[in-house]
C-alpha cells in the first residue's frame, strides 16, 4: 500500500530505517532516580520515537511532519554507559494519516528492547494553531 498526498511523497510498507545513538550520561537509569548506569527505558523509547520520526519524514513535503500517538514496547536487556545502541523501526501498517512501525533496539547482537509505535501525519501549522487554541483555553 502507498499512501501519498499529491504527486511530491509517498510511504511505503515495508520501509525499513535505522540509526545508532551513544548511551551517554543523559540517557542512564540514574536520571530516573536509579543508582544503575545503564540505558534507561524513557531513553530506549526517545531513541524508537526518533528513528521513526526520522525514516517517516523523509517522505513528508513541507508543511507535513508527524506527532507519537501510541507506543508499547518491553525493554528486554541492559545497554551499558557508553554502548552504541541501533535502532530499527519499520513500517507495518498504513490506516488514513496513522502510521505504525515496528521498533526493535540492539545492543551488539543483542535485542534489547521490541516492540510498536504510531505516528500520525499533521500539518505542522495547523497543529501549532491546534496547540495554542487548547493553551489559550
């Protein structure tokens, strides 16, 4: 299935991304109060959100981006200070403007982390005006 508004962009079942991130200092347990120096599980979730921000937007023209609507994922294994954690999400599903991928986080070989996040694609304008009309209430 291909989903596209006009002729400029399209997504694609089955689009696959990935990316790597350091597990530096910010992203261990201890900020959440853990006496622990390994990949806290916010910081596993940040790293799945952003990939999949990422691999969607390429494919999105101005002014379109899209917004995290839903994510349940398990956090499987450790990723120690200092490891380099990859990320790869894919694209399962495409219903209207919602987008679900698939996200799985490896540390070397190991899985540590799986499981599924939505998106949504929005004007970025119309939802800015959207944010403000709900904070003005």
């Amino acid at each position: 299935m291909v989903f596209s508004v006009g002729e400029a962009w399209s997504l694609q079942l089955g689009l696959t991304c990935s990316d790597e991130y350091v597990v530096s200092d910010e992203y261990v347990a201890k900020h959440i109060r853990s006496d622990i120096s390994v990949l806290s599980t916010p910081a596993m979730v940040f790293f799945m959100e952003r990939t999949s921000m990422k691999c969607a937007q390429q494919y999105l023209p101005e002014p379109y981006t899209t917004v995290g609507i839903a994510i349940n994922v398990r956090h499987l294994n450790p990723a120690p200070l200092g490891g380099v954690v990859r990320v790869v999400s894919k694209l399962l599903s495409i219903e209207g403007r919602k987008l679900v991928f698939e996200v799985k986080a490896y540390y070397r070989d190991l899985l540590i982390g799986e499981g599924l996040h939505e998106r949504f694609i929005v004007n970025r304008e119309k939802f800015i005006e959207r944010v403000r009309s709900v904070l003005k209430n």
